[in-house]
C-alpha cells in the first residue's frame, strides 16, 4: 500500500530528523571505551569472539575499509539504525491498525525514546539489535493473519542473522513460542512456514555455534564471570524500575497503553499473541538478572501499540485535544532527557544539568564512578593514554623502542593503543582481557614491556626489573584508569606462552 501524503511524517520526517541529529552531534564526548575493542575485533575477523558473535564486527570492517575509521565516520551505521528502528515503529503502528496519527505518535515516541537515542549514539550491535528485533516483530504482526503466514520465513531470516549479530533473539523467540501458546495460536505451530523460519534461523546461526564449540564455549565463562564479578545485580523490580528512565518518564504512558491495547484490541486474537509475547520478553528479562537496557529493543514495537491506543482514545467526541498533548509530552520528555543520553552538552554543563535533575553519576558495573556516569566517562582520556605511553617509548634506550611490547589490563586501554599508536610510532597493544587474549600469546620474550596499570609486586614476580616510567591522570575518566601507572619492565622470567594460559581475563 503506498504512503500518503500525512503519512510521510512518520516514515521519513522523523527517522531523517533522528539521523539528522545524531549525524550532527556524532563526535560527542569522543571514541567510547568499546568502540574501540571493537575496531581492533574488525582486524581479527573470525566466526565469533569471546563476548558477541561476528555480524557487526563483519559489517565494520566492510564500513571501515570505505568510510575510515574515524569516530564520526563510525557512528554513521547506529545512527542509520536508529532511523531505520524509527521506520518500523511506523510501518508496525500501520500494520496494527493504526491511521497516520499512530504512526506518527509511534515514530515520534521512539526517535526520543532515550534508550533508543543512547544505543545508536555509537557504535555497537546494540544499534541492530533495535533494527533486527523491530523488524521482526513488524514480520510477526503480518505473520499472524491468515495471508502472512509465509512471513514466518522471513522472521527465521532475521532471527538468524540476529542471533549472528548478538543473542538476544534467543529470548525473543522463546516469548514468542511462549505468547502464540498463551494466547492459543495453535495454528500458527501447524503451518510449515514457522517450522522452516526456525530451520534457517538455526542454519544461519551455526557458525557461531561451531566456533563456540571449537574454542571450548567463551562466551559461557563470559557470561559467568560477569554475572558474578562485574556486574550489578538487579531484582524483577530494580529492573522495572530501570525502564522508567530507559523508555523514559513521560513516555510511560504510552508504552504501558499501547502493551494494555494488545489485550483489548477487538482482533484479540492476533493482538493477544502480540502482548504475550511482550509481556513474556520483560518476565524473562526481569527474572534473569539481564541488564536493564536489554529491554530496550522492545519499546519501539511497543510505542507503535501505543499509537494505535491513543489514537482510538481519541478519536471519541471531545478528546481529540489529546493529540497535541501527547505529542507535547513527548518532545519535552525527549529534549530534556537527551543530554543524558548523549554527549551534547560541554561536559561541565552537562554536570550541572544532570545535578539539576537530580541525577548522580552512575554504572551497571561494580566500579566506583567519579564525576561522570560510565557511558560517558569512558569516552574520555583514550588519545592522552596513548600519548602517556608515546612519552614513556620516547625515554627507552634506540634498540629497546625497536623491539618493545605493550601491555594494557583490559580491551579500552589496548583498544587505544592500536587505534591513536600508529601515529604516535607505537607498536600494537596486547591484552589478557576477552579477544585480545585469543589473539596472544605475544612474541615478547626478550622485549622491553610497557605495561598499563597493575602493581609492582605483581609485576616483580613476572619481571627481572620493574620502574615507573609515568602516571596517567584523567580527572573525567572512569577512577579506576585514573592515577594509572605506567610501567617499564624487562627480563620476562617466563616464557610469555607458559604466562598466558595463567592471565585470561573472560569478563
């Protein structure tokens, strides 16, 4: 069916204008502490890595050979993503039912969604992970009519190529399977369509499967390790509590009526399939300890709802007046949690304002924060560790710089080794910390190492000779790469492929 013309808005104005804003204010605060890891991932391409599968590191390598690798070059895709996710609440909200003000609603709220402004603000494959998981669900709207049920294949397309892409669709699938029961879609289980979707997603998943196996299931210690050493836990309702600010507060009402709809929609029984399975997406979640922002690619399928809600509401006699003011809450609701979400203010106004709000800096993991909250903190500081190094290289003796290796503690200070060293004539980084560690051992046995962080007692007992060749401060950086040392160490006492098995950071 093509677009009319009050139609547009919502399928091209707003997702352009999303695009537009993150195009514009693409440079932030600077290169993210994972951005990073994952360039240095795009110079190992393989079938899988210790803690995400292949398909975004796959696409950045492709991306980076054309555009470059510069930090604003990079966040082109997320912010592609982030417009196309905007699309498909469009299309969904139509899909469901809605009239133009649906899917105008239904766009607006998750172009300003904040969880969505933050996820394709840089680059990740959480940027498609909104795209991928939108996109299916606006395939399983149109699956669950009589005349859709070939679409099915195209769900198993995608969920394929998601799972490829980071292995959330697991739990989208299993609410899936456990909404259609719910809601007795029996029939969906007897078309053969479903059953070859779920033949090609697991078809397309193998690979990463194989690789799992062949180096003895990564992922899984990954997953442990950080479950037990890193990350906060939160509770069903901590984790609830969470999407008040992932979805954001003024938007409440509009994912909560658009989840409330799909079980009072006259269709009840396609809709009620659709909120079971939601409704099992967040149980799920919640009960497994999940990190919060996992949730977030659902609230563009149920913005779209929501749409479709507000706009029967008020099509009655006397509330149409409602229109503007859901729009109204919607855009002030974004515009003030933005700079939350993304580096747009100076950072010494961005402290105040977030103050203001009544905000303090925060982190999903078990670190201390400084003055920053730790999506932004760790998009300070790479460049000025990459120089501290180039300072500590310069003061070593000619034949020592020739053959030296550097060491970081983890996958952000190796990240920006490899990426601002060239430059700075620094060879490339290693590091015991997830991929990296897959990429080792290094040929470093009779090298001169400059070793980031780390104590000298440890160090005394892997080295013949340990000095401080600098300290590296950053006031805006995450405490614990603040008043870092940086160590000159030689003589490794061990062979460096007898030490690595010993130094494997999964976590």
């Amino acid at each position: 069916m093509p677009l009319r013309g009050r139609d547009r808005l919502g399928w091209i104005g707003i997702p352009v204008a999303l695009l537009a804003f993150h195009l514009a204010t693409a440079a932030g605060y600077g290169i993210f502490r994972d951005e990073l890891y994952y360039l240095a991932c795009a110079s190992h391409l393989d079938w899988g890595y210790v803690d995400h599968p292949p398909l975004s590191i796959l696409i950045l390598a492709g991306f980076r050979a054309v555009a470059g690798d510069a930090v604003e070059a990079i966040r082109v895709l997320p912010a592609i993503a982030g417009a196309v996710t905007v699309m498909l609440a469009a299309s969904t909200a139509r899909a469901l039912g809605g009239g133009a003000f649906a899917q105008r609603l239904g766009a607006l709220c998750t172009a300003v969604c904040p969880i969505v402004i933050a996820l394709s603000g840089f680059y990740s494959m959480n940027a498609f992970d909104l795209v991928i998981w939108s996109a299916i669900l606006r395939l399983i709207v149109g699956a669950l009519s009589e005349a859709g049920v070939k679409l099915w294949l195209g769900v198993g397309l995608l969920a394929g190529l998601g799972l490829q892409n980071k292995i959330s669709p697991l739990y989208l699938g299993a609410a899936l399977v456990a909404g259609l029961l719910a809601a007795g879609r029996f029939d969906a289980f007897r078309t053969r369509w479903i059953w070859l979707g779920g033949a090609l997603s697991a078809l397309l998943f193998a690979p990463h499967l194989i690789w799992q196996v062949a180096h003895g299931w990564p992922t899984l210690e990954f997953m442990e390790n950080a479950r037990r050493y890193k990350m906060i836990g939160f509770n069903p309702l901590g984790f609830l509590a969470e999407q008040l600010l992932n979805a954001g507060p003024t938007l409440l009402p509009l994912w909560i009526g658009g989840l409330a709809w799909l079980f009072t929609e006259r269709r009840r029984h396609r809709a009620a399939a659709l909120g079971f399975t939601a409704v099992f997406v967040i149980a799920i979640l919640a009960l497994s300890g999940a990190k919060p922002y996992y949730l977030g690619p659902l609230f563009p399928f149920l913005f779209a709802a929501g749409g479709v809600a507000w706009e029967r509401w008020t099509d009655r006699s006397g509330r149409v007046w409602w229109r503007a003011v859901l729009v109204l809450f919607a855009l002030v609701g974004g515009i003030v949690v933005a700079p939350l979400t993304k580096g747009i203010l100076p950072v010494e106004q961005f402290i105040v304002y977030s103050r203001a709000l009544g905000m303090s800096p925060s982190s999903s993991e078990r670190h201390d924060v400084g003055r920053l909250p730790q999506h932004f903190a760790d998009m300070h500081g790479w460049e000025e560790l990459a120089e501290t190094v180039a300072r500590v290289r310069a003061t070593l003796p000619p034949g020592e710089r020739e053959q030296l290796c550097i060491f970081g503690q983890n996958y952000g200070e190796a990240g920006a080794i490899d990426y601002f060293g060239p430059a700075l004539g620094l060879p490339h980084a290693n590091s015991a910390h997830n991929a990296y560690w897959m990429w080792g051992p290094p040929d470093c046995a009779s090298a001169t190492w400059i070793v980031i962080g780390d104590d000298r007692e440890t160090l005394e007992s892997i080295f013949e000779t340990v000095e401080l060749g600098a300290t590296f401060d950053c006031d805006l950086c995450m405490p614990f790469e603040d008043d870092n040392p940086i160590w000159i160490a030689r003589g490794l006492k061990s062979e460096s492929m007898d030490l690595w098995p010993k130094i494997r950071r999964f976590i």
